[in-house]
C-alpha cells in the first residue's frame, strides 16, 4: 500500500506557480536589463518554477540529473532512485548507459509521475567545453517528452553537485536552451516546462536569469492574476515563508567521462537562441546601481513599463524583493536580494 505521508506530500501541477503568477503577484521582478526578449504570455503561462523535493511531484515526467551507468548515486539522482524503488534500477540496467550529453527515459514505477527522464549532464571543465553538453541534456530530455507524448515536465538543476557546474553559468545554459525550444514547433507541445530546485543557491540562480529570457508581460504587471495575494481568494497553502522544511540536497557522483559525438550532434545551428551572460547582469547591475538606495529608488510598478512589439519600451529600476511562496511542501524560487536585481 502506498505511503500516506508521501500522497500528502505531493505537489500537483495546481500547486506549482507559472511566472505570470510570480510576476502579477510581485514574487518575481522584471529584469532591468536592455534588448529583453518580447513578451510572451503563452511562453509565461508555461515556464513554472519551485524550490522542492522533485520527487514529489506529480507531473507527467520529472528529469533526474543521471550519470553515464545509469545506477542512481547521490543527490537528485540518489532520491529519485530510492522513491522509485529498486524496479527502476533494474529497467535501468538495461539501456546499456547513456552518454554525457544525451538521455533516456523509463517508467516511475513508485514515484508519483509518470516517467523518468535520465539526463546525464557533464562534468564542469569550462564554460566553452561543458555548456554545449550541459544543453544537449536538456534538449534530448525536451525531445523525450514530446516523442513520448508527455505534457508536463520538471527539471533539476543539473550538473551543479559534485559535477561542480556553478550555479549561475549552469542557470544561464538550462534556460537558454529551455527559452529555445519553447519558440520551436515541438515546443507547442509542452503545457508546463517547470525547474524544480532545491538549493538556495540554485534558488537564487534561476531568480536571477528568469527575468531575463521570459520578460513580464503588460498583463503579467498588471496584477490581475488568478489569485491575489491581498484577497482570501489565495490559497493560504501557498502563502509567503522563509522556512525551509526539508534538508539539502546532496550532490550527484562523479564521472570521467565527456560525449564528444554529443557535442556535435547538438552543434546544429540553431534559430532562436538566447545567450545570457553574466556580463550583461553585471552591466545592467552597474547602470542601475543607483536602485540600491531607497530614497532614489523609483517604485517598479510607477516607472518599468514594457511596450508591445514594435513600440518604444521605457525601464527603470526597481527595488529587489526577497519573497518567497510554498506549496504543500516545497518554496517558490523567486528569491531576489538588491546585489542580483537586474
């Protein structure tokens, strides 16, 4: 029979926030950086984000941060293979591997989604030589769900354990490649894309680049959301807190070694990409340095404005805001601190 404990920690498509719903409710700020990409609500209706136990989601497939032999380990990888239990170790002892770089997908068996996606991301040398593989995880493991007829999928932050991926550099790869696909055809395909993290410092990752691939909407600012969180129509599950009730993750095991054919297969020129540097965070941190002193801080809501395409868009500054929201068991990842508001 099924453990009670773990139904009643499961977290439902429902309970996991879009980033219009982050947006309209002030727990995400737009980016203040220039040359954002256009506002697209259908994109923001599909990108979710939480800070939670991945394995207690109950979407159509989650991805685990897998390594080459496919045995389970330590970290994600590690707790997705003991919720599952010891059927999805033998199914994977089967596929004969997977190269760095690529994925495969199995049932759940005791897990409350429906597949599994094992994406084996690489081990961190460069950006230039680890980011490419870092991508095509990603993307094979977007490909999967599509092929498979899967409508709702849910990332890991992949390769930031002892793979030894900076946060950050690995935040700006995962959602480029993410922001790529959804401007594909096949991208159509996918109801909800959501980045699960765990680590504050994955938390605080995503909460910065975000902002930046998928850009507020006029109606996203215009706080007319499903929900207000001034109202009693918010649900109180999902209300503001700082704690955090489970402990941290572990970080994934080690391999040595690197898919080159997965580099190449992956090099295919590709029409929408988005590069996030962090550069242009910096820059846009340092021409809105002024934001950091309340007195000379314009309120976002009186002065950011984003334009249709085609118009003039005006920006300012805005003050961050370290918020957060929990589902049934797990917080929203929209923390922002003034040293990381763009």
């Amino acid at each position: 029979m099924e453990n009670l404990l773990s139904i009643a920690n499961r977290l439902t498509i429902a309970d996991i926030p879009t980033l219009s719903f982050l947006y309209r409710n002030n727990l995400l700020s737009p980016s203040l950086m220039e040359a954002i990409p256009i506002p697209d609500q259908a994109v923001n209706d599909k990108i979710c984000t939480i800070q939670a136990d991945i394995t207690t989601l109950s979407v159509d497939v989650i991805v685990t941060a897998a390594n080459p032999a496919l045995r389970g380990g330590g970290g994600v990888d590690g707790a997705v293979h003991r919720a599952a239990g010891p059927r999805l170790l033998q199914e994977c002892a089967a596929l004969g591997g997977c190269p760095t770089g690529s994925a495969k997908i199995t049932n759940a068996y005791n897990l409350p989604c429906q597949k599994v996606i094992h994406a084996v991301g690489p081990i961190f040398r460069s950006e230039s030589a680890s980011e490419p593989l870092l991508r095509a995880a990603y993307h094979t493991a977007l490909n999967l769900a599509v092929q498979h007829g899967l409508k709702t999928i849910a990332f890991p932050a992949i390769s930031t354990g002892v793979y030894g991926y900076p946060s950050h550099a690995a935040a700006r790869a995962a959602i480029s490649e993410i922001c790529a696909f959804v401007k594909e055809p096949k991208g159509v395909q996918l109801d909800k894309i959501i980045f699960c993290n765990f680590t504050d410092s994955d938390v605080d990752a995503y909460s910065r680049y975000l902002p930046f691939a998928f850009p507020p909407t006029q109606d996203d600012l215009s706080h007319t959301g499903e929900y207000d969180l001034h109202t009693d129509e918010f649900p109180m599950e999902m209300s503001p807190t700082d704690t955090q009730t489970h402990s941290r993750a572990k970080s994934e095991p080690a391999v040595t070694t690197l898919s080159q054919p997965a580099v190449d297969e992956h090099s295919v020129a590709r029409t929408h990409t988005l590069t996030i540097t962090s550069a242009d965070v910096d820059e846009a941190n340092r021409r809105h340095s002024y934001s950091a002193s309340p007195e000379m801080s314009p309120r976002r809501e009186d002065h950011l404005s984003y334009s249709e395409p085609g118009d003039t868009e005006t920006e300012g500054s805005g003050e961050g805001k370290a918020s957060s929201a929990t589902g049934k068991a797990g917080k929203v990842s929209t923390k922002a601190a003034l040293d990381s508001s763009f």
